[in-house]
C-alpha cells in the first residue's frame, strides 16, 4: 500500500509543477464547503463476520460511525488545486460482530474465530486537519455551469498528510472507561515500554467525482484512504500482559482494569476451556497458570488504517466567472455571437 502512495503522491507534485503553468486562469478561484459521510475502521478489532480478509472485504459494515468536515480549497487552473481540511469523525469496532469454527478434537480455529474470542471493543473520536493536493483527470472550471458544458465535472485523485487525535474509550459495566491511561498491554509496567501517544500523522489518498449544479455551487462524491503512523487506534498491537505480571498491573490499575484489558471470558466463546488463547484468569477472576505467556492480543506488524467516503457542497467565494453561461458577458450564443462585457 505504500508504493500506492509513492506513486499517487508523485502524480499529484507532477501535475502541480507542470499545470500550475498552464493556460486556464479563468478557472482560478477560492471555495468553502461541508461534507459528511460514513467511516470504517480497518484496525486490529472487529471485521467482517467471516475469516479475517484483507483491506476493504473485512469492513464491519455494523461498527459504521460518521464524520463531518470543513474545507477550503483553491482551484490554481483546470487542473491543479490544494486543499486544507478540518474533519471531526467517530471510529468503532467490535470483535462481537465477527464470528467463526471454534477449535475442536479434530481442527484448529479459524482467524475469525479469535478475534469473536478476544471479545474487545473500542470507540473513538477523531479530530483531524489535513493539507491536500488535487489533480483533476479531464480538464474543470468550478465556474462553469451551463448544460452540457465539458468542464462543468471532472473525476479527480488527490493526496496529502494529516494531523489528528484519538482518544479511545470502552464501555465496562455501562461506565465509559478511557482506555489509554490503563495500559492495557502493559504499558507503565516494568519491561513493557511506555503509553502510546494519542496524536499521530497519517497519510491520504483520495478519488472523487464533482459536479457544477449553479455558478455557485458544485456537488462532490469521495472516497479517502488514511494509512497512519500508529497501531493504537483501537488501543491493540502487541500481546497480552504475562500472567505474572497481573497482581503489579492490578495494584497500579485496580482490579477492574484487569477485566478490561482481557475481555475473553465475557464474550460469546467465554468458556474457560478456551484460556489457552490468552491466559491469564477464568471467569471467576481466578489467576491461573499457563505455559502460553505473551499470547497475542493484535498485529503489531501492521500500522491502524481507516477509510471514510463524503458528500461535499463547495460554494465559489470572490468574484464569480460567468464562463459559458446564458447570455453572461464574454461568452457566445448557440448562434455564435459573442455578449461584449460593458466598459466604463
């Protein structure tokens, strides 16, 4: 996924070196706009309710939590605009949507199937500002907006960097419990390093469509990818804490922490006949003893990603261009005669 990038990103500082000098100053212009739509985490928690698949095919279709976003953009010519977005969403996840074959005498667990055991769950806000750039694929005119008109739409890719924050939380009990300060990979205890940050970069990509509905408006459909700098979105990357190491974590946590951060015998494969997935404790709360120390809690070799699509409504501020529309100053009638613009 990363060379994606590399060669999205490339495009994008292609087109601006090379149409930023090209013709088209009458498709300069600023705009503002909103735009809303749905999120989807991709992180180690929840997924599609089959055995784990990768990328877009293991999207938890019922965990889908929305953002709203505020932009401004300016358009350089036909081809070339930049961007800064300011997006608050929410992200959820939970491994009770997933599901799978539990082991058996005869065969091993599906994928799916320990994550539906691992039973976790997180929610989270995110607050988000975003520099980006655009590449339109078919030359647009934001001031274009009479029918028929080539340059009133245009499909476009762009890409850039954010800058957000994350904060998340679970429910234990009916309480909302912040996970972070928990620790609940060890983190503050000796040997286990220390607490993730709760701000990180990401990188973007996006593809979208726009569309000129009036001199004014223009309507856009969007999809954007966001490959981050962290793995502790959903508050999971490495194992679980060695079962020995619990009363220490329980005497800086307290005692519910440590139901917290191992869910397992909650969930709907809470049967203590399963401890070997991750050790620990039965559902009494009871230490027990296992040679299965550090058992896996996520996938530490993959960093958090999330997708979200938008529909934006962008408004032309300053001076509006009245480019090929009836009867305006400048441009030309289906009979090919020209409207002069008045002079004083």
């Amino acid at each position: 996924m990363n060379n994606v990038f590399k060669v999205l990103l490339g495009m994008i500082l292609l087109g601006v070196s090379v149409q930023s000098f090209a013709q088209g100053d009458d498709a300069k212009g600023h705009q503002v706009g909103l735009a809303v739509g749905p999120t989807f985490p991709l992180t180690d928690l929840g997924g599609a309710k089959k055995t784990g698949a990768p990328f877009i095919r293991d999207i938890d279709f019922p965990a889908t939590r929305f953002g709203l976003a505020a932009f401004y953009t300016y358009n350089f010519n036909e081809w070339v605009s930049v961007r800064g977005n300011l997006m608050w969403a929410m992200l959820h996840a939970d491994d009770a949507n997933t599901d799978g074959a539990p082991p058996t005498i005869n065969n091993n667990p599906d994928d799916s199937w320990f994550r539906a055991r691992r039973n976790l769950n997180f929610t989270t806000h995110i607050i988000e500002f975003q520099a980006m750039a655009q590449l339109n694929l078919k030359k647009y005119n934001q001031h274009v907006h009479g029918k028929g008109e080539k340059q009133r739409w245009a499909p476009y890719v762009g890409g850039g960097l954010g800058f957000f924050w994350f904060n998340p939380w679970t429910k234990y009990n009916g309480d909302k419990v912040k996970l972070q300060p928990l620790g609940t990979e060890g983190q503050g205890l000796s040997g286990y390093g220390s607490p993730y940050k709760k701000i990180a970069l990401d990188l973007i990509g996006l593809v979208g469509v726009k569309f000129n509905v009036s001199k004014r408006v223009s309507l856009s459909l969007e999809g954007w990818y966001h490959q981050t700098f962290t793995d502790y979105i959903d508050d999971v990357s490495t194992n679980y804490i060695d079962p020995s190491d619990i009363p220490a974590y329980v005497a800086l946590h307290g005692a519910e922490a440590q139901y917290i951060q191992n869910r397992a015998n909650e969930g709907k494969y809470g049967s203590t006949a399963y401890n070997f997935v991750e050790g620990q404790y039965d559902n009494t709360g009871t230490l027990i003893t296992t040679d299965r120390i550090g058992e896996q809690r996520g996938d530490v070799q993959d960093n958090d990603q999330f997708l979200h699509m938008q529909v934006t409504v962008a408004v032309n501020i300053g001076k509006t261009k009245m480019k090929n529309s009836t009867f305006g100053c400048g441009t030309r009638s289906k009979y090919k005669h020209k409207f002069s613009c008045p002079s004083w």
